[in-house]
C-alpha cells in the first residue's frame, strides 16, 4: 500500500522540502541554502531561529483594518497568503493555532508592507472624525460602526481622534454614516445598555449628533468650522467675546454691542468661563 504525496499549495518556503517532499529543483536548493547557512549559524553562535510574532500580528492587523488582504500581501513578500493568515487566525480546518513565534527573514518582510506604499493619498479626517462621532451620540457604539461599514472594531475606535485617513476610509465612513443616521441602534442589534452608554460618553465629548450638522450644510467636512454644540449660551459668549477682545482689539462694550448681547452678559461669561490672556485684554 503506498501513501499518496500531497501537492504543495506553493513552492515559496521550507514547508514545500520539508512537509511535502517537493525535490523540484529551486526547492532542493533554497533548503540546501539554508540549512548551509543554519549551519554557519550554529558555529558562530549567531543562529536566532525564531523572534516572537506579537509585533508582525500587531502590523498585518493594521494592514488589514485599512483593507491590505492576506493575498496581496502574499503578493509583496513572496509568503504564502495562508502562512499570513495564520499570525492573526487559527486554521481550524488543519488544528493550527495562531502563530506565535516566526523567523527573523519572515517578520522582517511584513513589517516592511507599509500602507502609505500600498494606499496613497491621505486626506483630513475632519469629515470622517465627526461622522463617527455623530452616530455615537445616536448611541451607535464605534465597535459597532465598523462592523456595518467594513472596518475592523479596532481601527474603528481610532477614526474619532484621527487627524488624516486613507481616501477610501473616508468614504467608507461617509457612506456607513448616511446609512446608520437614519437607523436607530437598539433595533439594529445594539443593547439599550450599550446604546445609552455610548451616548453619555459622546456627551461628555460634546460630540455633535446628526441633527446638529443638517443644521450647518457642508460644515461637517470643514474643518475650520468650529462646532458649539454641547455649550452653555455663556460658553458661547465667552468665546466670542474672547475672540472680539484678543483679535479685533475691541473693549467689553464693543464686544457686547457686535454680539447683541449686554455688557453684564459678557462680564458673566468672561467670569464663569476665564480663557488665556483674558484678564490682560480686560
């Protein structure tokens, strides 16, 4: 009775000599090449077999939340997609777990993928920031949305602090957004626990719900606009008159006069809401 030699899925690595018995040619000699200089190693105590994988899991988890596949980063590196695969998921098909260590040659090959290679063009997260930011004062959890407009829970998290994304984040987000607004969360698979959870904490940002922004056309992507939305009135005239006082150079009258308001108002507002230089201006 003989056993069957499986194929090897690629011919790119040790595993096709080692695991699969391929003696083809190129395959003989890329073992041999190794095992030559595994030997050179050994003799001069310089042989590091293996490095821990945790920082190559952490980079390829970055490429793949900004939609760089296993597949085309097989591509770049010359390893095969599975192997890749295999630093963030198990193969539960052949009871392999998940990578944990890795040679020295493998992680320094994925940790040179670097997206702004891959996915040029940047652009300013304003837009893409208060998206995400609105649809969690809806109580829409950021896990959440990237779950419905294709980004990776993790990276989902970052897109209300970010200051630039790639082009097609931005896109993502913005459709997700026009989709998301007009559902609420508690019926569409997120808690009432959750959901309230969320918008206490987007309170607490002062973080602008969509309602907020249909009243401001376009501002939503400007990031020279400046929102107000959470302030006290006072706030508001803090800020304005803080600006009239510090900019313009006008007095707390003119300041009053040019918001329509009185100079009680004003002298209130600088009071319960002192800004930088404030006094000096006074």
């Amino acid at each position: 009775m003989t056993t069957a030699v499986r194929e090897a899925p690629h011919h790119n690595a040790l595993t096709c000599y080692t695991d699969y018995r391929c003696r083809r040619p190129d395959c003989v000699t890329r073992y041999n090449d190794w095992y030559r200089a595994r030997a050179h190693a050994l003799a001069a105590g310089t042989w590091k077999p293996f490095v821990d994988a945790a920082p190559v899991r952490e980079h390829l988890l970055e490429l793949h939340a900004a939609g760089i596949t296993p597949h085309r980063i097989e591509q770049i590196t010359g390893i095969d997609w599975c192997s890749i695969r295999l630093f963030t998921q198990p193969h539960l098909g052949q009871g392999r777990g998940i990578t944990k260590r890795t040679t020295p040659d493998t992680a320094a090959k994925i940790l040179a993928v670097r997206l702004d290679d891959l996915v040029p063009g940047r652009v300013d997260a304003t837009g893409t920031r208060r998206r995400v930011q609105a649809l969690a004062a809806m109580g829409w959890p950021l896990a959440a949305v990237g779950s419905h407009i294709g980004i990776a829970a993790g990276y989902a998290r970052h897109l209300a602090h970010r200051e630039a994304v790639f082009g097609r984040t931005a896109q993502a987000v913005s459709n997700g957004y026009d989709e998301l607004r007009h559902k609420r969360p508690q019926r569409n698979g997120i808690t009432r626990t959750v959901a309230k959870r969320t918008r206490t904490y987007a309170a607490r940002q002062n973080w602008a719900p969509p309602k907020y922004w249909d009243q401001h056309p376009g501002a939503i992507d400007d990031p020279d606009f400046e929102p107000m939305h959470g302030l006290l009135r006072a706030e508001i005239i803090a800020q304005d008159a803080h600006w009239l006082i510090t900019t313009n150079g006008l007095d707390r009258d003119q300041a009053a006069e040019r918001l329509n308001v009185s100079r009680f108002s004003v002298d209130r507002a600088l009071r319960e809401h002192p800004q930088d230089g404030l006094e000096a201006a006074a």
